[in-house]
C-alpha cells in the first residue's frame, strides 16, 4: 500500500490551506438562546463557566442532563450532574472551589449558586478523573440508570447512582489501564479506551454479579486510542481518535485497517495532554458526512475542524474538505486543553475546554466570560446559510422521565449568636423532600470580609437538621479582635438545596449579628 500513502500526502501538498482564523457568524454560528449572546464582555460561545479541566463530558441519552468529569488540582476530582436547561449560564465554581472543598483561589470568590458536584474524591498523586456515561444498554445488569466513570491512573471503573444524597460510590470490578474515555454507540452500548500504543477498545459487557462488569476487547491494534465517537444510525460501527493524529473506524468489532483521517498533515502538536482529543460525527452523517475534530495544533493553540466523506472511498474523508470551524489560542501552557465534543439533542456542538493550563487558574480564564477557556461551549458549527436554522434548545425533543420539581427549602438562623465561643454559625434546615443542602457564609467587620468553611448536609422534610459553617483561622482571629474592640460583627449565611434528581432550590439568604 507504500503508493496511497504518496497519493495522500502528494494530495495534502498541494491542498489550499484551511483559514487561519474563525469568527462567529463566520465559520460557525452562535445559538441565540446562549446565555452571553449581546452581553458586553462575553463570549456568546459560552454556555457555563468555572471549570478546571473537563477532559470528558457526556449526555444521557435518556434524559439529555449532562454529566461532566472536571480533573482535579491537589484536592478533589469532581463529576458534575445537570440538565441542559440548568447548565444555561450556571458556573461550576473553580477557581473558588475544587469540588465540595475551598480552592486555591480567594479572588475567585464568592461564586453564588455554584453548581454542587454530584460526586468528588480526594486527589491524591497522580489521579485524573475520566468521565464516562450513564447506563442504558439492559445487558449491563445492575448498572442501569447508574452512571460510569474512572480514574485515568487507576484504571478502575466505577458506578455512582444519580442521587446527590446519596451517590453511593461502588467499584464495578473492571480495570482498563490508562482508560482515556468511555463511548457509546448508536444503540447505547459501552466501550473504553486504553490509552497506550499498541492499546486496545474494550467493549463492555455484563460481569459475574449485577453490578459488576467484564470486558470484551474489538479486534485489531490502536496506537493511543483516547477518544470514541458514535457512528449515527449505525450500531455497528464506531469512529475511535488515536491521540498521534488518526481518526479510525470500527466495523462489527473489527478495526479496519485504512485510517478515515489524519490530521498529522495540518499539523499536530501531541504527547502529554495533547494530541488528537476527541472526533464526533454530525447527527445527519448518513446525509452529510460531516465529522469534527478537536485537536492542538503545532503551536498549542485548540483547533476544531471539519471534514467531509470522500464520494469515493466513503470510509474515509476528503482531505480537501478540511473547513476551520474555531480556533482557541492555547499556546502558553500544554496541559490543561479539556478536550470534548458531543451534539446535544439539540442539534448544537457542544464543548468543553480546559482553563488555559498551569494549576491554580493563573490565567485568569475560568470565571471569565470574555474567553473560551474554563467553560462549556455551545455552538452551530455550519457557517451561515448551510444546514438550514440555527440549531437551539427549541429542536431538542423533551425528555421523559425525570422529576423536575425543585425541592422547597426551609432555613432558620437565629439571629444573635456567639459564633467565636461556637467555632461557626448554626443552621437549622430541612427540605420538602430527600436533599442535599450544601452552604456558604461570609463574616462581615468593619468593610472587611472573610469566607466562613463551606457545608454540605442531608435533609429531609423532618426532623430538622443542624449543622455549623465553621470559621477558619484568619476569620477567627479578625472576629476575636472586632469583638475587644467593640465592634459589631455580622454573618450572611447562603443554602441551596438540591434533591436526587438534580433539581436545585431557590437561593436562601439570611444573616445575624455576632454576640459575644
């Protein structure tokens, strides 16, 4: 096969090159019910801020929520549940907060009505949260309706129930080494990758017990596989990115042995956190032919491109339909670059993105509407005039199913207390039904400002549940020299309470006045 290998790349020489930029109204468009469009300072592009690093990201093909693993710095991994509706606008918190704890940024707070994880765990070193998909293949026995995920280091998959009362973490028993990402295909069956040359894509299948799984490697030798994308209407068939630059196809558990794309030739920059990252098909793929990738380029800098079947040989691509959709300038750090694609039920691309690299967000990216880094993105990748309307929320069918009533929370803070004599304030909550009430408070002295040790609880409708936002030592010493010196401190407590199904409460405020 050496001369299609010289017809290839004598083709590639001699292609026109793709724009190097894109724009907005340009290359894609912006859905106009994005919670940013026409606000002065931000990106339309963004759907949802504070995000870390969300390598992987995916939606319930049952009920369209999204589920989101964001990798962790020295403290937690977290996993993030919420509807599409939710995610509208909602900020999931970093730099302020790394899961369910403080983060390691103070200027990045406070972040009102935070999106609360669904599930976190300690970051130990090194650890990478891999975020998987909720079950809905039936063969998978005792897993149905749970959602999957894995640490990248560990390799050990495990299942939580979508309940943020009680997510009830549990090992599924399966280990996949390096597993970079789960996948689904078009009939909602499985599959992880094993990122290592020469790795593998495990199917899986049902274990020994409910609950447990065992797993099924497809035929045929990957070089780094670290992303899978469905092949729409055909459940036979998947579309697996390698990290070194190949878009591969499988047929009937079998890889075929002809690459459907490489984008070595526009330019690749891999290894580490980089490389080929994911590949996603449009939902009109029997139509169109249209597939996405979302790479870094030699410079760093986040590439989403398009690219189109040959007429030809139609399980490849026309390497002269590469189209630029969007480029995301990356080029300072080289991790950090998330790294998703998905089409949502409503037509849109949506994508996640890594905060601009470093640790503690020092770029300042994360809590930033005005840049593309730290976020979620929601975009109609057709240029105008191709593809028919702009894909928006109205396109998407409902979903069946799911509760959506948010619980009522019920809040007393009595409204004198000895907060420095009891170490914190405390709170008295309960929910009209199952909830997780998680809580903030600022300690408020003469203009000065500190945040009291966030809270998450269990409440249910009765009893009432007491708890205590627990002062941290520089606000202890602040309260201790106001309270000498006759001053008259006061505590603002925030709760919001979020039930099993993820719907989350009304914003409670209520504040007192320190006694002493």
């Amino acid at each position: 096969m050496p001369h299609l290998a010289v017809a290839f790349l004598t083709l590639v020489l001699f292609l026109p090159a793709a724009p190097a930029a894109a724009q907005a109204g340009v290359s894609y468009q912006v859905p106009q019910d994005n919670p940013h469009v026409a606000q002065a300072g931000a990106a339309p592009e963004v759907y949802a801020v504070g995000l870390r690093n969300p390598y992987r990201f995916s939606f319930d093909r049952l009920t369209g929520d999204l589920l989101i693993g964001d990798v962790g710095g020295t403290q937690r991994e977290e996993i993030d549940w919420i509807t599409a509706p939710a995610a509208r606008g909602a900020n999931f918190g970093w730099a302020c907060r790394e899961g369910t704890v403080g983060g390691p940024r103070a200027a990045d707070c406070p972040v009102p009505g935070a999106v609360e994880p669904l599930f976190d765990y300690p970051t130990s070193s090194p650890d990478a949260v891999t975020g998987g998909f909720v079950v809905r293949d039936a063969t998978l026995t005792g897993l149905v309706g749970r959602y999957l995920y894995a640490d990248y280091y560990t390799g050990l998959i495990r299942s939580l129930a979508l309940n943020f009362a009680d997510p009830d973490d549990r090992s599924t028993g399966l280990t996949v080494a390096q597993l970079s990402s789960f996948g689904e295909d078009a009939s909602g069956r499985l599959y992880v990758t094993n990122n290592v040359p020469g790795g593998q894509v495990v199917r899986l299948a049902a274990g020994a017990s409910p609950g447990q799984l065992s797993g099924q490697p497809l035929a045929g030798s990957f070089d780094s596989p670290v992303a899978i994308g469905t092949y729409p209407g055909d459940a036979g068939r998947l579309f697996v990115a390698e990290q070194t630059g190949s878009v591969r196809l499988v047929v009937d558990g079998t890889l075929r042995p002809t690459p459907v794309l490489d984008v070595n030739a526009f330019g690749l920059s891999a290894g580490g956190e980089r490389g080929l990252l994911s590949v996603a098909a449009a939902p009109d793929y029997a139509a169109t032919g249209k597939i996405y990738v979302y790479y870094t380029d030699s410079g760093g800098d986040i590439r989403i491109e398009e690219f189109t079947r040959s007429p030809s040989a139609p399980e490849t691509v026309d390497p002269a339909s590469r189209r630029v959709v969007l480029v995301i300038e990356h080029s300072s750090e080289d991790n950090h670059n998330g790294g998703q694609l998905h089409f949502g039920s409503d037509g849109c691309l949506w994508v996640t993105t890594g905060d601009g690299g470093g640790q503690d967000n020092g770029h300042d990216n994360a809590q930033n509407r005005g840049t593309l880094l730290g976020k979620i993105l929601r975009i109609d990748p057709d240029p105008p005039g191709v593809g028919g309307p702009t894909c928006s929320s109205g396109n998407a069918p409902p979903a069946g199913g799911r509760d959506r009533t948010a619980p009522v929370l019920r809040a007393r803070v009595p409204r004198r207390q000895r907060v420095l004599r009891l170490r914190g304030a405390v709170v008295y909550v309960r929910c009209s039904e199952a909830c997780r009430v998680s809580a903030g408070g600022t300690l408020a002295v003469a203009g000065r400002k500190r945040l009291l040790r966030r809270a998450t609880v269990a409440a249910q409708a009765s009893p009432r549940k007491r708890f205590k936002l627990r002062l941290k030592k520089r606000s202890a010493r602040l309260l201790r020299r106001a309270l000498a010196h006759g001053g008259r401190p006061r505590v603002q407590v925030r709760l919001r309470a979020r039930d099993a199904a993820g719907n989350r409460s009304a914003l409670v405020r209520r504040s007192l006045r320190v006694r002493r």
